[in-house]
C-alpha cells in the first residue's frame, strides 16, 4: 500500500501480507449486551485470545475477555476525541475525521503492533487456534479504526453483533457506573448507530441476550457461521447447558416505543430470522442525522472551550476563597487559645470579659464561612462531573 501525505498521518500503516488467513473476529455490542456470553461461546468453538485479559469481577463474575492493552489503546484514543463514557460527550457523535487526527494515528500505530505482534507469534508456534476474538464494547465506535488496520495488513475481519434492550442495559450501566437511565439509553442509541453505519459488510449476523434463554441452538449457529468455526451437536449441547444458565438473566427490562427501543425490535427481528431487515440502513441514517443535529445544539463549535475555562477560573477563585476563610479560621482558634491561657493566668472576671469579646468576633466569621462551606460542596460535586 503506498504511502499517505503526512497530513493524514497514513504513511505510518505500512502493509503486511507475509501470512496468509489470518482472522480477526470483532465481538461488537454495547457494554452490558452480552459480549462477554458470545466471546465465551467462540472461544468454546475454538476462536483465541491473547493472555492478557482484564480480571472479573463482581459485575462479570466468569470474565470479560477483553484485551486490556486493547482496551487501553481504545481508551486513550475515545478520551483523546472527548467521548469516553465516563463523561456525558460520551453520547455525542465521534468529530469529523477522527480517524486522521495526529492522537488518533499515533494510538493507531501502537494497536497496530499490537495485532502484528500476535499474529507473528502465532504463527512462529506453529498453532491453529482458529480466529482472534477481540472483544470490547468501544469497538462499537471504533470499527473504522479496525477496519484500516485490517485492510492494510492482509487480515480478514469479520464481526458479529450482539445486542440488548435499551432499558435492561441502562438498568445495568446505572447498577454499574450509576449512569442516570436516560444517558443510558442514549448512549446505547449512539453506540448502535455507529456500528451499524461503520460496520456495513463486516458484520455478519446479529444475536441478541433475551434470545440466548429461548433460542440458543439458533444463535450458536450465528456465531458458527460468522467465526468459520464448525460445532457438533455433543458441542452444541454442552455450551446450551453448562455456558447458558438463568443466573445470566439481570435486568429484564421492558419494551417502550421510543426510537431507541424501535431500533432495538429491528436488531431483535435479524437475530431470530438471520436475515438483516432491508430499511435498517435508511433508519441508521435517518437517526444518525438527526442525532447529529441535535449534537449540534448542545456544543456550538468553539464554545466547549471557553466554557470550560470560565468554570475553572470560578473553581479557583472559590478554592483562594475557602483557602482565604480557613486561614481566618485558625487566626480565631489560635486567638481563643490565648484566652484560654489568660483565663489560668488570671481572674475569672477577666476571662469571661474576653469570651464575650471572642463571641464578637466569632459570629461574625460564622454566615460566611457556612456559605463558603456549602459552595465548596458545590464546586466539588461539579469537578467530580
């Protein structure tokens, strides 16, 4: 592949087409969709992963089988373009040519290496292990970055796309990261929209969460199909029983008639048909557009800045404040100490003289220390956001 101008930052993919066959397949869904079931299944069927896993933990007791130097690459570069989940940007489209700017390109390089690193291992071990399975719900947003690397160095790419009602998965998120429900849904919108517009012919089949307590033959026939990885019916018997169990089955969730929940009854229908609806294009395009209108609205181009240094300068100017008040604060500890000390050096009278006085001064301290007190647990809930 010849090399890209520098302006596009191209020249730093060079192709490598030594091996032949190597397969990627992408396990695609939002977080919470029941990834981690269909990459347990392909693993099953005989797909791999590298070592280097994230733990479990007690949101995903059996593991998440993702890739945590995958998942770092794709952490840095979401938070890089403003849009991690962490943050409420994480429900805007991803900025115009994000896959060409220079943070985008430089993690690019690092993922790359990362992917030729374990093809050339695998195949120096001389080991066929079927498919990589990568798997980690960012990818949703990121299948361009997959699909460059993919093209540009001879690996085939295929994917399989897993989903959830949008209520049992803003349920979830709310358990887990205590994302309000409706950013929940929203960002389940967001994310489904773009593996759909992005992932075009790459995806080869859909399988849904609520389908895997009622139809599980039928959708690890899916994941058969789409990995290239035959299963027998022995194996088709114990993954249904000893993988699929009801301590799986949290967060039902209900059916609304939101555009969310009618785009998930679409998704829903190609699971159980394996056929994909015909106007799911037109319907990704349509809301796409209009969620990118509404983006628009939100963060006027240029103002996200300014904003965001008008409220830092408030912080700090609060912070000298309070910083201003404490000082004062341990002037009148320090002054009511040396009454204290008069009061044993002296007569009772005396004493009880400068405690009125202390009092005096005191109440004056006292209103404006409670508002300082109080904006500073204003200022701190909105730094945490």
């Amino acid at each position: 592949m010849a090399a890209a101008t520098a302006e596009t930052g191209q020249d730093a993919i060079t192709p490598d087409r030594e091996a032949p066959d190597r397969r990627i397949v992408a396990v695609v869904g939002m977080h919470r969709s029941g990834t981690s079931l269909a990459t347990e299944i392909l693993l099953r069927l005989g797909a791999h992963t590298r070592e280097a896993l994230l733990p479990a933990n007690d949101f995903n007791a059996r593991g998440y089988w993702e890739d945590s130097d995958v998942v770092a690459i794709h952490d840095r570069i979401l938070s890089g373009l403003n849009r991690s989940l962490e943050s409420w940007q994480g429900a805007l489209p991803l900025p115009e040519g994000w896959l060409d700017q220079p943070q985008v390109v430089e993690q690019m390089q690092a993922l790359q290496t990362l992917v030729r690193s374990e093809f050339a291992r695998r195949e120096g071990e001389g080991r066929d292990s079927g498919p990589w399975v990568i798997k980690d719900p960012r990818i949703c947003r990121l299948l361009p970055l997959w699909r460059r690397i993919c093209e540009t160095n001879g690996i085939a790419l295929s994917a399989v796309l897993c989903v959830r009602t949008p209520d049992a998965v803003a349920a979830s998120l709310n358990k887990r990261d205590r994302l309000p429900a409706g950013f929940g849904r929203l960002v389940w919108l967001v994310n489904l929209l773009d593996a759909l517009r992005e992932g075009g012919d790459l995806i080869g089949g859909c399988v849904s969460y609520d389908q895997w307590f009622s139809n599980a033959a039928w959708q690890i026939t899916t994941l058969s199909r789409i990995s290239g990885l035959a299963v027998s019916d022995s194996e088709m018997e114990a993954i249904t029983s000893e993988v699929i169990t009801d301590t799986l089955r949290h967060h039902g969730g209900t059916r609304q008639q939101g555009i969310a929940d009618r785009l998930y009854g679409e998704l829903d229908q190609w699971a159980a048909t394996g056929i994909r609806p015909e106007d799911l294009d037109r319907q990704v395009a349509q809301v796409g557009a209009m969620i990118a209108d509404i983006a628009s609205l939100i963060v006027p181009s240029g103002e996200a800045d300014p904003m965001r240094a008008a409220l830092e300068t408030k912080v700090e100017e609060f912070r000298l404040a309070y910083q201003d008040s404490a000082r004062r604060c341990a002037e009148l500890e320090a002054l009511a100490e040396r009454y204290r000390l008069a009061f044993e050096a002296a007569d009772s009278g005396r004493y009880e003289e400068r405690c009125r006085e202390l009092e005096g001064l005191v109440w004056r301290f006292e209103p404006p220390l409670r508002w300082l007190r109080s904006l500073r647990r204003i200022v701190h809930r909105l730094r945490k956001r």
